[in-house]
C-alpha cells in the first residue's frame, strides 16, 4: 500500500466523521453470549448514496427494496438484521421489509426512503417484525458503535472484518471506512456478503455509483470460495462531505487517490471475508498478467479462483499445474499456451508451452503453506488482474451438510 494511505484494521464505519452506529441482539438468532443480530447506522447530515447488489435472479425483498429507496437519492440510514434472508417469503417478505424501514426510518429521525435495509441469513423464513420493532428501541447510536454495527452482521462468520483508511486531499484529512460480512456462498458476482462503506469525503451522486463500481469491481467481485452466490449481496455506500473537501472530481488527481484509498480498503475487506471462509486452510491468490484487455484477465483469474479442481488439489497440496491451465482455457478468453508461464508459490511449472521439470516433494513442501500464489503470465499485453479464494477442504462439506439441522 502506498504511503500517502494509512488503514487502520480497527477501524470502522463510524471512523469517518458524522457517521453513528449501534447493534443489539433481538432474538432473530439463537441466544448466545455478547451475540448481535440487529443494527443500525446513520449519517447526521444529507449523504450522496450507491448500492451495488446480487445478480441472483432469486433474490431477497430486502434487496429490492434498498435499490428503490436508493434509485430515489438521499439515503442516510440503513438497517440490517442477520440470521434471517428475507428471501423466498413471499409478498409478505415486502411487508415486513417495509415495516422494518419504516420502524427504523422513525428511530433514526429519517423518512422512510431515506433508510436502506440489508438482511442475511437463511432463505425461506419471514422476519420476526415484532422482535425487531423491539431491537430497534434498544439500538443505541454512537461515533463508537461500528464495532457493534461489525458484530451484527455477522453469520458464520468467525470474526468481524473492518477497516478505515485516511489520506489528505487538498490539505485535509480524509477517512474511509468500512465493514463486511461472509464465509461462505461467496463468488464472484457479489457473494453471500455485506459491506457498508462510509466516507466524509463530498461526491455527487453522478460519480458515487461508478466509482463504487470500479471499487467492488477489483474487490468483492474478484473472491470466491465455494462457487455460490447469495440472494442478499449488498454493499452500500455512503459519502457526507463532512471534511469539508470540496466535490471530489473524479477526472483530477484528488479523484484518483480517492478511487485508489476506496479500492484498496475493499480489497482489504474482501481479503478478509477469504480469509474466514468456511472450513479453509489455506487463502489462494491468483495473479494474472500479460492479457491483451483487462476483461480477459479478469475473466481468466475468475475462473480459476472458482475451479473446484483447482481449490481441491491446493487443499492437498497436489502440484497439478493441468488444472490450472484447463480452468483458464474454458474462461472463453482467447489464449496461446505456448506463450504462458505458470509458477505456484515461486516454483515454475509450465513455460511456453512444454512442463517444466521440477522436484515434485519441493513443490508439495512449497504448496504445504497457509498462503499460495498462483502466478501466470500469457506475455500477450499489458493488462493484469488478482483474484483471492481458498481452498476446499472435509470441514466445509461437513458444515454445509448441517446448515439448517
């Protein structure tokens, strides 16, 4: 990370200034020691606001109704209940979201549409509506309650993942911050997750969208553990201007180093979602270097990161260079094997087109490691892309085969 940034991994989205939070548990997962399942969060002044959410055709209510809200401009709020999908419901699942807006919208002084709702859990179950009228009265909000906002949201997450990031724009501090959520059914495409991103950085409500897009699209959208995407992705941004730096113009330097801090802190998070992801032993990091478009390197490091073959065999430490390749032949993007170059972990296994001897029990020891790099140049361009996964291990199918028991 450059020097002009400085992450702090304690920090959260009440980071920023003007932003308050709080959680609380209201019963919508089971009881359990300093468990939350039930939080809040509000700017105290007008933001510019953006989402970007699930491809699933299946999706959650609670998803439909944020894009409303949003597609209407000046969100301030957003309300957000894990254990429960929301999704698969029914007409009912509308109602109850929006009940639960409006039942927060008047905790928090908003108007309804000025509140999104993000829910996470399992499908096929109604909202308690009447346990969380009663949660969102005990939501106290504050400039420390991120931490509690974290814990909320939270499924079969082992621990919380936050993060805030500061840099100067025009002689003044600026902050991002930013939580997240997911374990599993996390892939490209968004995920079974959701992040909250903050900022008191000023940005019109024109460039917010598109530079929320750029930013998951080098992040979240480039993870993926088990091949599945959830009916509730969500991540939702929010900017209030409130270090008193000037419109950030996204054509000028002060734009760029702002694009920069918010992708760095999204991959930052997204790095962390992998690396809590169900049964994993290992985080896997593809590199891919040298594609004529940045599209076909994006697309080539995807389809690698998703292979089950390949997240397998690094799960045994099994040197199989083949699938590797034969994940990114079937990317659909144009490729010639005798110009690519494949190492994992630093050992070269494949080189313009022929096997590369190498000392197979070195290899295993390489591989043995908490962290692989799979490392591949196509010497065909100039563009590159990463994407981050982990491996598949016995603990995943035995978690996900009692989800629900």
């Amino acid at each position: 990370m450059s020097e002009l940034y400085k992450l702090n991994p304690k920090g959260n989205v009440t980071s920023p200034k003007s932003f308050i939070a709080g959680g609380t548990y209201a019963g919508l997962k089971t009881f359990a020691e300093s468990k939350l399942d039930l939080g809040l969060l509000r700017s105290e002044v007008k933001c510019s606001s953006a989402g970007v959410f699930t491809k699933n055709k299946v999706r959650s209510h609670s998803v439909t109704l944020s894009e409303k809200n949003l597609k209407k401009g000046s969100i301030q709020g957003i309300v957000v209940n894990s254990g429960i999908a929301n999704a698969c419901v029914g007409d009912q699942g509308m109602i109850d979201a929006e009940e639960c807006v409006k039942i927060s919208a008047k905790h928090l002084k908003l108007l309804p549409e000025e509140v999104v709702i993000c829910s996470t859990g399992i499908i096929g179950v109604e909202l308690p509506v009447d346990l969380i009228r009663k949660g969102i009265t005990k939501i106290d909000l504050s400039n420390d309650g991120g931490d509690r906002l974290a814990e909320a949201i939270l499924t079969t997450d082992t621990k919380t993942k936050q993060a805030s990031i500061t840099f100067e724009l025009d002689n003044k501090k600026v902050t991002i911050g930013g939580i997240a959520k997911g374990a599993g059914m996390i892939h490209p495409n968004m995920a079974t997750m959701l992040a909250f991103i903050t900022t008191d950085a000023a940005i019109s409500e024109k460039d917010i969208s598109e530079c929320l897009k750029k930013a998951v699209d080098v992040s979240f959208n480039m993870i993926s553990i088990d091949g599945d995407t959830s009916t509730n992705d969500s991540v939702i941004m929010l900017a209030n201007g409130t270090s008193k730096v000037k419109d950030i113009d996204f054509t000028t330097s002060n734009g760029d180093s702002f694009q920069q801090a918010l992708n760095e802190l999204c991959i930052y998070l997204a790095k962390e979602i992998v690396g809590d992801a169900e049964g994993a032993q290992k985080f896997i990091e593809v590199k891919i270097e040298g594609c004529s478009f940045a599209k076909d390197a994006r697309s080539i490091a995807r389809t690698i990161i998703s292979s089950t073959l390949v997240k397998t065999a690094i799960h045994g430490s099994d040197p199989n260079w083949g699938r590797i390749l034969a994940a990114a032949g079937r990317s659909g993007v144009s490729i010639d094997e005798n110009k690519i170059t494949l190492n994992i972990n630093g050992v070269c296994m494949f080189e313009n087109g022929v096997p590369v001897p190498f000392h197979k029990e070195g290899a295993i020891s390489a591989m043995n490691k908490q962290h692989v790099n799979i490392h591949i140049k196509f010497n065909n361009g100039k563009f590159t892309a990463t994407a981050w996964g982990s491996d598949l291990s016995e603990e995943y199918v035995t978690f996900n085969s009692m989800y629900t028991t």
